[in-house]
C-alpha cells in the first residue's frame, strides 16, 4: 500500500492514485488499480438489506469487552440481517485507537464474516490516513468500508475538497466505498452534487445518509440510478418512506436491540402491506429518536440492556444517561409497545 | 370582537380568551365560545386534499394584479385541488399591509368560495394583531386560518410561548386552525411536544409543516391520531412519503403551476400504485426545490409564467432571477420532464 | 411622498428612487431628491454619543402607557444621553400597528425633541413599506430611522437584495438613514462588503450593529472613514470595546436603567482612564446579558422595574418571567454590584 | 501513568483521577497528584504574551518538513514572541498520528524549550487518549498543553460532560492545562459556566478562545480573576479589544508571518498609546480574516510563503488556494500595507 501512495504522490504531487489528469475529477476514463474491476462490466457488490451499526461493548474501565461483544453477536445472528456495519459513529470509533477500530473488525469477520457482509468504518480525518485504514480494514476481511466526511476543517470542506477526498479514497482502495453522510455529529451535509458526482467512480457503490432530508434521498435515488448507485437510510425513524422513495436498505441504530421488528418492516414493505407498515414505523419514531440524536449512545448502550444484549458503559467523555433520562425514555418504550414497564 | 377580547383581558389580565385558569393550557375543560361548538361531539372540518399556496400576482408598480388573480384562479379551477391557501409564505403575506390581505382572500372567496375550500395565512407577529387578522378572516368568507409561528424575539419563542399564543388565538376564533410550521423562514421548528398539546385543542384541527423532517411528520400522526388532528405536508418534494406515514394531503409551492401532476401523484398513492407513484415523486424533488428553498417566490413565479399562469415580479426586496439561475432551473425543469427546453 | 414614488415606479420599473441606471448600485452619480443635501459638501448628521433604545411601555390590556412613558422619559433626560432610539427591537415595535410605532415617536418627540436627536426605528419587511414608514417618521419630526434588515424570506435576503432594499429607502428618505443588523432576530448579520457599500450612499450615515463580532466593527471603522461612516455599538456588553476601535457611541438596551453608568463608562474611556472603564464594563457584561439575549424585552421590563422606572407587562407572545429566572437574574444585578439584594 | 490511571479506575469506575467524590466537581478539596503541587500557594505558570500556533511544514509527499520547520524558527526566534503553540488547529494536528504529534513538539522543545514556552495541542476525541497524549507532550518537554474540546458526538457534549472531560484530563497531567474553545472547527463554544467551573481547578491555568465573543472574554476575566486564571486571545482580528478587557496576549495564526506586528501591537498597548494600537489593529483585521475562517490554513500556509517563511502544502483533504483566492488575499494585504503588489 505505501508503495503504490508513495508512487502516487511522485507522480502528481498529492495523495492520489492517478498519474496524469486534473484534480479533482481525474480519475474519469483512467482509473488504474483494483477499482477498476469493481464495476465496468460487473455489478457492484450487492449491498441492499438491513445492518445494524454495531454499538462496541467496554468493560468499566472502558476496554474492548470481547466477550460481550462475542454474545451479542450470536443473538444478532438469529435476525435476518444483511450484515454489520463495525466501527460507525454508534460503535464509537471516534474513541478508538487505529489499532483497536481495526481489531474489532478481524473479531466481527471471524466470527460472522462467511453469514453476513461485514462493512467497516474506515474513516479518519486526513485522506492518507483514510487510505490506510481502508486498507487495513480490507486486509482484516472486511467487504466494503464506509467512509464519513472528514469534518474539523469545516471551512475547508468545500465541495470540490470532498468530491477529492473521497475519489482518491477510492482509488486506492481494494474494497467498495460507501459515503456516509452524518450531518449531527460532523455537520456536513454532503450535497447532493457531490453524491452524484462521486456515484459515477467505479469502487463508490452506495450512500448511508443519517440526514433524514427524505427529499434529498428520493432525488439521489433519481439522478444517481444510471450509476447502480445504493442508497441506505441512516435511522430507522424514516426507514419505511426511505424504502419507498427507492432506498435498497438502512443502517440503524434500533437494530442493536429491535433488529427483529426492523426487518419486519422491511418484510411488511416488500409485501405491499403497506397500512401495517406504516403502524410499525409509527411505533418505531421515538424509540428510535432516544437512541440517536436525542440521548445517543448512552441512551443506545442503555436500551440493549434492557433488551438483552450487553450495552455496557461508553467512553469518556460521554456521559452515563441521567436517571431522569432513563426514566423519560423507558416510559417511551413502554408507550410505544416494545416493553412492558 | 374587540368587545370579547376587552372582557377577557379584564378577567385573567392577559390577551386570552377564558376567564379563569392558569396559562398556557388554560383551555382544558371550560372553552367559552365558538371554539366549543368545532370537535365535541362533531368531527373537525375536514381538511384532507391537496392545496397550492397561490402565489399573489403583483402588476410591474407592485401593486395586485386583481384580473391576473382571477385568470389564475379559473385555471386552477379545472384541477381536481381540495382548495386554495391565500396569504401563505407563497403567497408574500409578509410584504402585504393588514388590508391588502383581507382584500385578496374576499376575492378568492368570492370567486371560488363555493366549490373550494379556503385557508387563509392569518399569522402576524404578535398575538393580538393574530385575533385580529384571523376575526377578518373569517369574516370574509375563509373556512379556516394558517397561523404562521411568531419568529422575530426568537429567544423568548419558548414552547410555553407558543403554546400560548396558539391556544388564545385559538380560543377567540370563528374558525378552525391549522398549525404552520416553516422553519426556512422563521427558524422556528415547532416542536413535536407543542403541537401534541395543541392538537388537543378543539379549534386547532392540523398542522402545515414545511420542515421536511419525515420522522417528525410520522411520530405527529401517530400521537395526534385521537385528537382527530390532521397533518398537511408543506411541500411536493416529500408528498409520496408524507401519504404514506399517514398525513391528509399537502400544501404545495409546486402546485401553482403542476397542479395536475400533483394531484396525479395523489391518486397514484391512493390506488396503491406505489412504483409510479414514486417515479412521479422522483421527477419533482428538483423542480420543487427550485421553487422553494433554491430560488424561492421568484423562482416559483418565473415557473409560473412558463406554465401559462401568471406569475410577474415580486415585491422588493426580493429580486427578481438572474440570467444564470433562470437557465439553470429551466434545464432542470426539462430534464425531469416537465418541459420541452 | 406617494407621488414621488409613484414618478419613480413608472421610471424604473421596480420601487427605486432614480430615474436611469442599472440596480442597486444606481444612485452613484445622480441621486436626485432630499438625500443630495445630506452629504455633499457638508457633513453628515452627527449621531455620536450614547441612546437607549427604550422600551414601549403597556398597560395590563398590552394598550400603550403614554404616561407611564412620559414619566420615564423625564428621568431619562437627566442623563447625558445623546438621543432616543423609538420602536426598536427593545420597544418592542414588531407586534405594534404602523398607528403605534409612528404616534410612539410624535410623542416623544414632542416631548424631548428639543434636546435629544429622536432616531425612529422605521424597518419593516417591504421596500415599500420601509418608505412610506419612513416618511411617516420623518414627518412626526424624527431626526434619522434606523433600518432593520428585512428576514422574513432568509433565501432571498442576498446581498445584492440588501443593497438594492437599503438604498432604495434611502434615495426616497428626507432624513438619514441608519442601517440595523441584528442577527439574533433577524438571523441576518448584514455582511461587510454590504456595508461598506452603501456607507458611499450620502443618505445612509451609519450602522448599528448588535451581533458584537469586534473585528467585524473594527474593520468597518477602518475600511468606511473615508466616507464619514458612524457605527454604533449594539449591546452594553461590548461598548468599550467598541470605542476602543473606533465606534462613536452605542443603542443600548442597559440604558434603560443604568443610562448614568453607561455614560460614565463613556466618559472614563474619553479620559483616557482605562482601567477603570475596564472595571465599570466588566460589571456590565452579565446584567447586559440578562436584559438581552438570556431573557430578552421581559427582562429588560423587570430590570426597568427594579430601578425605578416602569417596565411593566411586553405584549404577547413574549411571556413574563418566571419566577426562577427572575430570581436568576437578581442575583446577577446583586453580585455585580448594581443592586443590594 | 497506566498505573495511575488504573487505580482511579478501580476507585471510581470511571476514567478519573479522583478515589472519592461526586462527579463533576470531584476535585474539589481531594485532589491527589501532580496537580495539587501545582496552584495551592504559589503561583500557576504564567503564560501572559503571544504566541504563534505554529504551521506543520509538509514536503510535497505531506510528510513533515522537518528542515524547514527548524528555518522557520530560526526566524520566529528573532521575534519577541512569548513562546510557541505546537500541534494547534493551525498546526494541522487533526491530519497527524499520534507520533507525529509527539515527535514536533519534541523537535520545538529541542531547538527553542530554553527561551520559549512551548505549549502542546494535546487535545483528542477521549478522555482516555487525551490523557496518555497529554502523559507524552509532558515526557517531551512541552510546559503546559493545550486542550480542545472534543465534538465529534455534539449531542453528547454537555456542559457537564466537558466539565468532567477536562477536569479529569487535569488530574492525571503533570503539567498544567490550558482549555482551547475553537467553535469554527468544533461548532463547541465552551459555555462561561463551564469555564468558570473548571477555573477553580489546581491545574487548568488558563483558556484560549477564537470564539470572537469580547463579551464572554471580558465577562471570564472579571469572573475568574480571583482564580488566578489567564485568558489569551485565538485571533489577532480581536487582540487589542482583548487586551483592554484584561486577556493577557494571544495565540494568534497572525503570528506565523506578522509576528513583529503583533507584538508591536501588544506594545503599544502596554504603552498607552491607544491611538497608534488602534490603527495596526485596524490594518490587522482583514489580512487575519484571509488565514482564518475565510481561507483557512491554506491562505495561511501561501502567507508565509509570501513572507519568507516556508509555508508548503497542507495535507488533504485540505485543498491549495485557488487562483482568484489567492489573488485576492495578495489585494487584501497590499491595500493594508503589509505587501507592496
């Protein structure tokens, strides 16, 4: 890998895995390496299906529990999962050393990796250490690699700088890419012009986008079907209108712990029952706003204790859930038919 | 009316229709006056279909163009439209003087007041002026009023404020209100807890809400779902998703000029014939945004004029399209079809 | 006034002042009307100094207290101030009728006009309004307006659209025109190439601004001197600051009540006595606050209050205090040494 | 370090230096370790002066330029700057691993640790990496760190978690800390409350804020002065209005290429002479905007080209200036007599 980066950067200067031609479009027409097979000819791989973005189990002094991790795994097995997203914002990779993000996937792989697509999380704030973690999720067994907007320079973030961003992400890597746009935690919003751009790359297959803008989907959805492009909803608080404006699947917190009643609704959609559908996504909307953007991962890690799986302490610096907010969100939970008090 | 209003602030010293009873949900339990008479025991008016936010056609000294109305008007009587809003964000209510909006729904009333059903923007920044405008209203003929969130002290718009005002201005009116959510111009996104407790009012029957945030709109449906509260999406780029998580019909920008592709997208949803339903839906994601968030009211009257409506300047300060834009959205337009270059 | 507009309307085609030229940079060269009197050769209107932007007071039926604000501005004429600033954010003029904002001024003009300079708030959300607003201030003797950026359709409020509203207004203004951004309503922080813009429009004399960005103010100095700019600082919060580069007074909210520290706090940094214009401010900061941003016109009102004058009730929707926050906000005027508990 | 981290662990079951005590304020009164040394009785390590948050100089591959980073010192040394921040925002630390971090801060501290105070950026997303990074940047010679705050999950970063986030960053470090609010980057404006919380700690001797906000600075210097806490301005655009509120100098970008400036500012501050402070101030706004928030690290980096130092590539996906930026920022300077064409 630092072979080819470094043959790279000899070649035009910057991190980017095309010898000649203009940033940032410049891998139209001659696109060396492995992405090259991924997708003239072939279809890309097929990513459509429901994935929970695994939460990562610490023990209390905030180590990788791995046994609690290993039983989880086995309860999420019963559910008729697509595959496993490892290492998203709701596995906390923030938190992570590069080393234990990579870890956790060889773990996830191991175990699960010949039943269920395992996509891991490979995004890192500069475009050479993205690379790198690319690669090293590939080389652990991953299937493809989500890659979340790089977001602390936010003035810099222009349009042109991400369409590069992720091109040359692309380009170098040995595996599907699938943008991940996650406007509450980095608050980009990846525009619309940039996806369709980038759906055009032969190694970018697919969006997961946590926006819940159900406009901008059904839009992307339209101008980006020439490029086989797939679309994952971000949340289950809009999955079946997702489904229905043309989403092949979604990657959502709730199916940590309600994997089960999620692929329901997917099962209730693709039937035509359509009025059941809709009464199950009622139900799902506030649980599913706890454990995102209303109490996040503490609130998540929460809910899966009490459905059984070990959701455990978080990292440092979130906090444990207040006892109010317990209370406030077991009530929902209850009021919505998913627990009984 | 000023006599009611008079007596009310003598009894509990604010403008506040009930004579005892602390704020803000001073409602529950002894509603005076007209209010009573809508939901107990009755059903509330009935407000499911679909709406254009009719733009309000100006000559070039800004003036209302009065006979372009009317030709409008006749237009839009052909297509199988529920009714018309008069005085919405679309309809430049903000830039028209007390008298001026009254005039307009009088005509619109009295052209069509028979076979349509006619929603008036009756919103203004505080809450007397709001009874006021609203009392006008109804006087001229409207069957219900929009009432718009107050937005300019935004720091003191807190949900007990807006609680507030909309349950007094809801206490003293002849008709029912709907809920206006459009937080593109006000910045205020009515919360999902103020219009729970509001839609147990009896003279508050749904909501228009322009946020786009589908989750939201289904979590509304359900909550309200035994108030008999009725929910209008406020724009064409969500009207497949918002049917399918339950809400009534739609108040729609794009319905000015493709009034009949929109009624069609209705009636495709209603058949059950979801896959043309979402190609439909598909197709006007970009023109909608063109006419809303993109160029806004002068975007839409440009569109307007290509259609055959009239559509003519705004008012200043909003300036008329650039060149650039112009073309840009034309393209756009024939591209999804609608138009032939 | 009308007849000029009129003239002007069948000239230009949109609302505008000039006869020929290209929008909005028109009035370069060939202003006609009363703005060519207010720069050329002689000097501009000095506005230097201190002005509280004073509140509108309300009896309990929210009906104007035209004694009550009689009484306050006789204790407001024993201090030093320059002027009043009438129907501001602070008096409250958004939920008041063009009848009140205009009978408001005549008063206190009538009043004070002989020794304070009377700026009259005259914005509304048209062009065309914010002109015959303006010429109704000007008519009941106001000395300048101050002109708040128009926010209701945020999309369309570009830069180009400010300029044009702004100078617009000014070409058909007989007194000077003040520009006003105050991005906390508005969300409108009228940008500084704006700015810079029109302080080369001989009828428009100065800024103040509230959003309290002091590079922004200290840039603003700089890059208008030339043009006989003046900019007033918006909150007590920063009015040292704000003389330190370069602004030469300030509107704000604190003087309602502490009008003689804030003119002391002027007079120490005139004489060089920085420190303890450095003490006198750092007191000032959190009471500032409170009347402000934390708890608005309703703080502002019991504040007023507290010190003697009559706050009394805002109109609604604003609410009034709680209780808590009151007490909150004692306790901040206690520690800060302008109260004794 | 581990060791000691451990123990906490055990004692109180989270990340924390502290064996008993609630949780935030635990330290209170209890505090073991370093910190205890650091502030009762003596005073806390004074950081008054300037500083520049020093580039990260990249070859064209993006490694560090290591050669040129010590030329650029030799040329910030002849300056009198009070020190250095090393790995800061302008230092590009979020593209950096952890040894690169560590290995210039070493580099800084071996060339320049006799005459200059070198404060580290050690600042990373956990609690737990922040202390062991912080651990390093002390083991190299840096003489205090500076802190930003973390943000990745916003929805988590409550005033109370930031409050326990770098209290306990301060127990475990044997140098003292410096809070770093940098809202441009992290959308977190540290809340006064907070800061004024984490003032009253041994080991947190000061904040750098590049908010921008001269009220909140000024507010935090009359609040916190009884706890010996020292507060630098982040931007040369707010430096002398800073220094009039009472901060004790600055981090500013400025530094890098108009060090000389900066500290002739500083000077005549110092020496009263208001007048002159205020017209650099002036000069110094607009080329300051260029290498901040308008163009970023990239406008700074093509500065310091322009001055003599090495400026370089910055890492993507941070992109070069385009032609038209560059040629604009080259006016800006022109025009305020730093550059002659």
């Amino acid at each position: 890998m630092v072979r080819v980066l470094l043959k790279c950067i000899a070649a035009c200067g910057r991190v980017c895995g095309v010898v000649k031609g203009p940033h940032p479009s410049h891998w139209t027409g001659n696109l060396a390496m492995a992405s090259l097979s991924t997708r003239s000819g072939t279809s890309p791989l097929d990513i459509s299906g429901l994935y929970p973005p695994i939460a990562t189990p610490f023990n209390k002094d905030e180590s990788i529990a791995y046994d609690k991790l290993t039983n989880n795994l086995q309860r999420w097995n019963e559910i008729p999962f697509r595959g496993y997203v490892v290492q998203g914002s709701n596995g906390e990779y923030a938190y992570q050393t590069v080393e234990e993000r990579v870890e956790m996937v060889r773990h996830v792989v191991q175990l699960c990796g010949d039943d269920k697509l395992i996509i891991a999380g490979s995004g890192c704030e500069s475009t050479r250490e993205t690379i790198e973690m690319t690669q090293k999720m590939a080389d652990v067994g991953a299937k493809a690699v989500l890659v979340v907007t790089p977001c602390y320079y936010k003035g810099g973030m222009s349009n042109d700088a991400l369409v590069h961003h992720f091109s040359v992400v692309a380009d170098h890597s040995p595996i599907p890419i699938i943008l991940y746009s996650v406007p509450s935690n980095t608050t980009i919003d990846l525009a619309p012009e940039v996806i369709i751009r980038l759906s055009e790359h032969p190694n970018i297959i697919g969006l997961k986008d946590s926006g819940g803008d159900i406009s901008k989907l059904g839009n992307l959805v339209y101008m980006t079907k020439k490029n086989d492009f797939q679309i994952l909803a971000g949340s289950a608080g809009f999955l079946l209108p997702a489904y229905v404006v043309g989403c092949v699947g979604g990657v959502c917190a709730l199916g940590n712990f309600l994997g089960k009643e999620m692929c329901e609704l997917e099962r209730l959609y693709k039937e035509g029952r359509m009025a059941e559908a809709k009464d199950l996504q009622h139900r799902m909307v506030a649980p599913n706003a706890c454990v995102t953007r209303r109490f996040g991962v503490p609130g998540l890690k929460v809910a899966m204790d009490w459905f059984g799986y070990y959701g455990g302490p978080t990292r440092s610096p979130l906090m444990p859930m207040s006892e109010t907010d317990t209370k406030a969100m077991r009530d929902i939970f209850v009021r919505n038919g998913f627990l009984s008090n």
